[in-house]
C-alpha cells in the first residue's frame, strides 16, 4: 500500500493521544476539584492538563492569553476527572471552555504536527514531524505473500532549549511517544467506524446503526469462502474479537447486522460504543531506536529526539499473474 495512509495514521494516533482535547460539561469555577468533560477516555492518572477557553486570542476578554495547569489525580469514569488541586479560575460553558492534555507546561497543537520534516521550524514550541524514510519486503510464504516494511523518522522538537528544563520537557515528550507508538503494536490502517444506534449486550451477536451510504457500503455480508472476520466492536470498556456479518437488514433508517459471534461484553452508547471495519492491518510494529540530543539543521543545530518506527503488512499477489494484454516491447521479426 502507498506509506501516505500510514504515516497519516501515525499522525492521527499522535494528535489523539498526546493532545487529547475535550469539552467540559459543566462550569468549572474557582476551588472545583471535579472537572466533568464529554470523553476522558484519552486521560490517565498523574497526567497534566490544561484549562482553556475560546477567548484565549480574543483580545479585552477575561481569559485573553490566559489558561490554567493542573494535574490530574484520579480519571473517575468517562465523563469526569478529579485533579490533585482546586482550579483557580472560571472555566464556562459558555466560553466553550475545554481541557487538553500537556507535558512539562509545554501543549502540543494540531497544526504543531507535521507531514515530513521541515527545514525550519518557525517558533519556539513544541513540534512533531513524521517523515517517510524507506520501504523493504520479502516473501513470507507462497503463493503471493509479501511482507514489506515501511521504516518511518519521528522528530520531536522542543522549546526553551538552552535550559535543563527544556531539555527535560523534551524527554519526557520522547518517552511519551515511545510508549504510545509500542503501545499500539498492531496499529490499523484506514479503519471505518460508526456510533451504535442501540446498545449491544453480553450475549448478543445483533449490530445497529445508521442507514447512510458510507455505512452501506462499509457494512456487507463477509465472505464465506474463505471467510473473512474483519468487523469489531469497541467502547471505552473494551474492544471484542474480530467478527463476520452473516446477516443484514435495511430498513426505517437503521442497518441491523447480524454477527457470527456474541458480545462478550456489553458495549454502550453511553460509553461511545462504536462498529468497525478494520483497514489495513500491520502485524509488526515498534520504535527500534530512539535517540536524544541535536538534530543538524544546515548550518544550525537543534534540541531534538528522533524515533525510528517500523511496521509490516501483508501484501497478497495471485499467481499465476494475468498478463494485462499488452505487448511493451518492440518485436524482432
């Protein structure tokens, strides 16, 4: 497959999970310790967090340049946190207020991640380039299975790099990344996904959503011969095995899918349950190296960390190859 989709994904994962923004539900008003936020699924115990609202560029406005750290204690269930110190501003609905995670009192933005590397970096901020580097393969069985290895350079940059505290940000920034790329060994590729329209239960092997043209050309009957599990379930519970469709029904705006295994779990609309259809999947991945320091710049040099990642697909050819009836070269008579 082209590397464009997987170093895409690569930084889909990243913006996620590193800067994992989410609105508050609720007013968080000086001394509150219990911030309630529409998904905290991306948050963990310890991590730090900032506070801001839609007036941080809006000059004359109360919170104009401003927002607030603070430091998560204890992530209750999806829909609230609880945090180590009270806040010590207002943080409203009304300003559309949100929380983002951060390291070091560092943020990282969207627009801060980067499709290649770049020759210069225009700011003294925290950024991330994800830059193709290379595309190996070999056969691993026959007939026709290719694996090939996509090798991918991720180079973190960061501020304030003349002191030791910018040189700590950095690392840890590193490190985060690290784990969350290891983390996610058997990283997927071009998933589908859509909300659930109906809980399923523990037990249960029926599937609703939607009725939309991407969900009906997404969701069909699996192939039998050989048969093909490539459909999942996940909420922010849990995930479930791979599964068919041995069944479908279209009708008053819903798509009902039948599965060929039971849930073994419940997945809820309340916890943003989700039906997949798994891309591409890439079996072996992991970051091989990492190393900190300074990254030549032409003539300059910069604090920077650079992570080397692999991962491996199948690529699947069928032999014998139909010739496409073409004759490309010129014939001796």
């Amino acid at each position: 497959m082209p590397i464009e989709p997987i170093v895409d994904g690569i930084i889909d994962m990243i913006d996620q999970n590193m800067i994992a923004r989410t609105n508050v539900t609720s007013n968080v008003l000086t001394g509150d310790i219990i911030i309630n936020v529409e998904d905290s699924f991306r948050y963990r115990d310890n991590e730090e967090i900032v506070l801001i609202d839609y007036n941080y560029n809006v000059p004359g406005t109360d919170h104009y340049n401003i927002f607030e750290y603070a430091k998560i204690d204890t992530v209750n269930n999806t829909r609230s946190i609880t945090l180590q110190d009270p806040v010590e501003g207002n943080w409203t609905l009304a300003d559309k207020s949100f929380i983002q995670k951060t390291i070091g009192h560092s943020p990282l933005y969207t627009d801060q991640i980067y499709y290649g590397d770049r020759e210069v970096i225009p700011f003294d901020q925290m950024a991330i380039t994800v830059e193709p580097q290379s595309l190996g393969n070999e056969w691993i069985y026959i007939q026709g299975g290719l694996s090939e290895e996509y090798r991918i350079m991720i180079t973190i940059y960061g501020k304030d790099i003349k002191f030791e505290e910018g040189r700590r940000i950095l690392d840890r920034y590193s490190d985060s990344v690290y784990q969350l790329l290891n983390d996610n060994l058997h990283f997927d590729v071009n998933n589908y996904e859509t909300p659930l329209m109906q809980n399923v239960v523990t037990g249960s092997n029926v599937v609703v959503v939607e009725d939309t043209p991407e969900n009906e050309q997404y969701f069909t009957l699996s192939p039998t011969n050989p048969p093909v599990a490539e459909y999942q379930l996940q909420d922010n519970n849990g995930a479930s095995c791979f599964a068919s469709i041995i069944n479908r029904v279209i009708a008053g705006g819903f798509i009902t899918l039948t599965l060929d295994i039971d849930a073994g779990q419940d997945y809820t609309k309340s916890e943003f349950g989700v039906f997949r259809k798994i891309g591409t999947y890439i079996y072996d991945s992991r970051v091989d190296a990492v190393t900190y320091g300074e990254v030549s710049k032409g003539s300059a040099y910069l604090r920077a960390s650079q992570l080397s990642w692999f991962g491996k697909l199948v690529n699947r050819f069928r032999f014998p190859q139909r010739s496409r009836g073409v004759d490309d070269f010129t014939k001796i008579p």
